[in-house]
C-alpha cells in the first residue's frame, strides 16, 4: 500500500458487500506515528432484501425493501506508533455517540510479525478476535435503541497519514506529536518489501 505525505494512503476495498459472517485478516501493522493502519467494514446506503447475504457472494439489492442505514462500521485499528496494541470500534449510521464505542486491545510487536485479527458479526452480536482468541463482544440488545451496525458493507484496508493538513478533524490523536517527515524518515532504509513509498 503506497503512502506519502501529500498523496494521502491508500485504501483497498472488496467490490462485493458482506452482511453478517467472520471476517479474517493477518496483518503486519505500519507501527510509525502519524500512520493509521486500518482493516474495517463500511457500510453505504443499499435497499434491503430479506435473506442474508454470504461474504463476498455477489447479490444484487434492488427495491422493493426498506432502505438500510449510512456508514455502519467495524474497525480494527491501529493508530499510533504503539505496537503492542490495538483499537476495535464501532459506529452506528456514522453517530459516534461520545466516542464511547471503542476498546483497546494488547498485541505484540504488530510491526514485525503477522497476526490473525477477525470480526465475527451477526443480527445480534459483535465480537472481535485476535489469533483466534475473542477479546471483545457486544450486543445488539444492550445498545442505546439497540443502534448496532446493520448494512451491507465493504471489507476494506488501508494506510493514510492523520498528520497531515487533509486529515480529518479529529484525527491529531494519531500523530503522536510527531511531524510528518519522522514517521517517513522510519522508513526510507526500509528492506521490507511490504513498504512501498510513493
């Protein structure tokens, strides 16, 4: 995944959507401040039909059916240069509520090894694991109005500098106080050929 600091990151995402399953990834995180590391689902606005849908199974939504909700997400990421640890979150129709979705999770060395992270959703229930081990779930019933994410979403991963003047507000909490060229200067003597800079 390409990131520079004027370009932004890079994001790649599934061309189909999934609605409910186990969703597993092994991922090797950036580990830089300034850097967030991402794997997330993200829902859009689809017309609903009545039976479920299987991962990456091409279905096509049409009316009639109610129309589901915006930007329903799952995240796991990680978001500063810690690399013993890791954040899942979630959001509801893009309310952040008060930002009170979220937990972090011990992890280590997530810049220098592979490790198993998964997102098991159903209608009632999300969990998240990490090399198989659940460290997190929650109901759908003991929400607030039982807001939970619910729509068709895209599995997607990326890279992208919160440092940086286009970074979303809000997003300062990720660059550890650090400017821009420090966390590229970490790799510019990179041999990983997991590191490409653009």
């Amino acid at each position: 995944l390409t990131l520079t600091e004027n370009g932004g990151g890079t994001k790649v995402s599934t061309t189909r959507n999934v609605l409910y399953g186990t969703i597993s990834a092994s991922i090797k995180t950036v580990g830089a401040a300034g850097v967030v590391t991402a794997f997330i689902t993200m829902g859009k606005v689809f017309f609903l039909s009545l039976w479920p849908l299987v991962m990456f199974e091409a279905v096509e939504l049409t009316p009639p059916g109610p129309v589901s909700g915006v930007k329903d997400e799952i995240d796991i990421e990680w978001t500063t240069s810690n690399t013993s640890s890791w954040d899942s979150n979630w959001f509801w129709e893009g309310d952040v509520g008060n930002y009170d979705h979220g937990a972090t999770h011990r992890a280590a060395n997530t810049d220098e090894q592979y490790h198993v992270y998964t997102i098991d959703w159903s209608p009632s229930e999300l969990s998240w694991a990490l090399d198989g081990k659940t460290v997190r779930t929650i109901q759908k019933a003991k929400q607030t109005d039982q807001r939970f994410p619910q729509t068709p979403s895209r599995v997607q991963f990326s890279v992208w500098p919160a440092g940086i003047s286009s970074s979303p507000q809000g997003v300062s909490f990720a660059s550890g106080g650090k400017r821009w060229v420090s966390a590229l200067e970490e790799f510019t003597d990179s041999t990983d050929p997991d590191v490409v800079l653009g």
